[in-house]
C-alpha cells in the first residue's frame, strides 16, 4: 500500500504535473480566428513574463514553493533537474494562464495588465499562506476570464449591443476594439485555467493542516512550517 | 518502478513536450491537418500526393493552369517538394504569359514560387527532365519571370508578338 502511494506521488510529481503545467503553456497562447476557424499562437507578450515573476515571487513567499526543498545540493541530480524543469514550466504556464485572459491589443490589453500588475504588486506586501494564495488566484483568474470571454468578447463580437455602443461612448477616441475570436477560443482559455488550477492544487500543502504538500517532497520527512497567517 | 526511472521517464517526457510546443509556436500550424503536415516534415517522412501531382500534369498539359495550381497545392500543403514549386511557377508562367504584355500579378506569384523550389533544392539547383517543357532549369525560369515583370524600352518593339511561349 505504501509503495503504491509512494509510486503515484511520484509520477503525479515528475509526470503529471509537468504535463499539466506545459499544457497550459501550449493553450494559453492558442487562440481561433472568428471568420477562417483557423488556429492563431500567440506567444506570451512582455507584461505577461512580469506578471508571471511577480506570482512566481508571491508563490516562493507563501510556501507554495519551497526553493531549498525543490532544488538541494543533497538530492541527486536528476531529481534537481525534474524540479527544475517543472519550475520552468510553472513560470511559463503562468505567463501563458496571463496571457489567455489578457485581451490582445488595445486599451483593453493595457488596462488589464495594470490591473494584474497592480494586484500581484499589492500582495507582494500582504501575509498569504499558500491556500490563501491559491484561492486569491482563483478568484484573480476567474474574473479576469469572466471580464474577458465573456464581456469584452461582446463587445468585439459583430452584433453591437448595449455594452458595446455604451463602451464605445464612454471610450470615444481610444481604441477598444481588438481581433475577433471564434467561441472555442472561450472553451480553451477555461481548460488551460483549470488545469493550471489544478496543477497549483497538486502544489500546494494540504488542506488537513499539516504542512507536507500531498505529492511533493514525499521523499523528504522534515516537516515544513506554513508562514503564520494572519487576516488582512 | 524504482524511483530513478520515474525520474528519468518524466525528464524526458517533459523535454519532448516542452520542445514540441516551442515547435508548434514557431511553425504557427492553422489547422490540425498542417500540425499533421508539420510533423511529418520534422520528423523526415514528408512526401507530396503523387496522385494529386499526376492529375495536376494533366491539367497542366491541357493548359487548365489554375486547376493544376490548385492540384498542386493539394499535392504539397506544406510548400517544401522543390520539384511541385517548380511547376506551380511554371502553371504562373504560362497563365501570366501574353504577347503583347504579361500579368505582373500572376509573374510575381510565379517568380515567389521558384524561389521556394531553388531554396528547397539540394544545392539551390533544380533540373526538371520533362519533354513538354521548353525551360528546365529552375533558375532559368526565375530569370523569365523576373524579366517579364521589368519595363524597358524593348517593350515596344513590335516584333514582340513574334515572341513564342516556353
């Protein structure tokens, strides 16, 4: 029963996890195009790697990562260098979960970015313990993907409604406007989402209190404190 | 499983995939049957539809130019068979061609097209060994359709449309 558990904690952590992580780095950027249903890639823009440093810093801080644990000049090389590589690949999906809920271009685009920017620089200076954190990110995340799938492609869409003509009044001059995408586009933002959630929630220490993250480290018995939480 | 090998499975695993995805955001794929394309050419194994190929010569041969374009096209999604380059440039060639003048649009389309075929050549050097051809040589063809695009006083002269059609 042990070495059952042991094993699948092991492949969760140097198989599912980086898979789950690069998915979201592969869809985050995949877009459709509204009139040829064609794929579009888009790469991660600059603000998103910002925006993706800023949440890898928050991460380190709350103890959803824990650097001297991850990479130890004990452990063995192989396993420094898996960790690496999912670290890696957690930096880049999160870019990449920024970039699916950023509107592309415009001002829109910008104001965004401001407001993530705005957000993860705020928390750098708040007390988060890492399922604080994570249900902060949900809720960053899902906003954003409400704002964006759901609202603004209304206003990109071809039928101009209400929102769109009061937008347009209210941003008369500034350009709003930004490339149409096809619904799908939607539906693979919502997966890259969730499974970046989930991959956070492979990550992060367990709900039942004590600190040992449910499939990490399972190797290493030393127990690790969360930093004391404290209500904002 | 020991330890080390999930260790080793999961590194490789995660470098194939982390490689193929900056591959897919380097090619930019359209649709999944250009992923597929794409694959095959990385992975060496890319050969046009020599069916759609012989069917494109026939039309050709019958001087239907855009339908063997499109055969063509069919044949080589992925633009990367020199060889089908070279006619597709031809099939321009032909269409383009005119005695008194030649479309620009279409001898531009055709100067594009063997381009890709001479890039794609080993060396940069393409021979095609076809009867029904009077130019054979990519680079030949290059030069007839760069000319045709250029003005020059020799544009009027009416002995011009004595000129004859390769």
């Amino acid at each position: 029963m042990k070495d059952y558990a042991e094993r699948n904690r092991l492949v969760l952590h140097f198989i599912v996890l980086p898979s789950l992580l690069l998915t979201v780095v592969l869809l985050g950027g995949l877009r459709v195009d509204a009139d040829t249903r064609q794929f579009v890639f888009l790469p991660p823009p600059l603000v998103t790697l910002l925006l993706a440093a800023l949440l890898s810093s928050l991460f380190l801080r709350a103890g959803t990562i824990d650097l001297h644990r991850w990479l130890a000049i004990d452990q063995p090389l192989l396993t420094n260098l898996a960790r690496l590589l999912t670290l890696l690949a957690l930096f880049f999906a999160s870019a990449q979960a920024f970039n699916s809920v950023l509107p592309e271009s415009g001002l829109l685009h910008w104001m965004f970015s401001f407001f993530f920017l705005w957000t993860l620089w705020t928390n750098q200076f708040s007390a988060f313990d890492a399922r604080r954190l994570l249900r902060s990110l949900i809720v960053l995340f899902a906003t954003a993907f409400v704002l964006k799938h759901l609202l603004v492609s209304s206003l990109y869409g071809g039928d101009k409604g209400w929102l769109s003509r009061l937008a347009g009044s209210l941003l008369q001059g500034a350009s709003i406007s930004g490339p149409g995408f096809a619904p799908s586009t939607g539906y693979i933002s919502f997966v890259a989402l969730a499974l970046y959630v989930c991959a956070l929630l492979m990550m992060s220490p367990s709900a039942e209190g004590h600190t040992k993250s449910p499939m990490l480290n399972a190797d290493l018995d030393v127990p690790k404190e969360l930093p004391a939480t404290s209500e904002q | 499983m020991p330890r080390k090998l999930i260790e080793v499975i999961g590194l490789i695993w995660t470098i194939v995939y982390a490689v193929a995805i900056i591959w897919v955001y380097a090619t930019e794929p359209r649709t999944l049957r250009e992923v597929a394309t794409n694959t095959q050419i990385a992975a060496g194994v890319y050969e046009i539809n020599q069916e759609k190929f012989n069917n494109g010569l026939e039309l050709f041969r019958r001087d239907q130019f855009r339908a063997a374009r499109d055969e063509w096209a069919g044949a080589d999604p992925a633009q990367k068979d020199a060889r089908t380059q070279f006619y597709i440039a031809y099939a321009f060639y032909r269409e383009g061609w005119g005695r008194t003048y030649s479309d620009d649009a279409l001898f531009k389309e055709g100067t594009a097209a063997v381009t890709r075929s001479i890039s794609l050549a080993p060396n940069g050097s393409l021979s095609v060994d076809d009867p029904n051809l009077q130019i054979h040589t990519a680079a030949e063809l290059k030069v007839e359709l760069e000319e045709g695009t250029e003005r020059s006083w020799s544009d009027l002269n009416p002995l011009g449309v004595f000129r004859k059609r390769k």
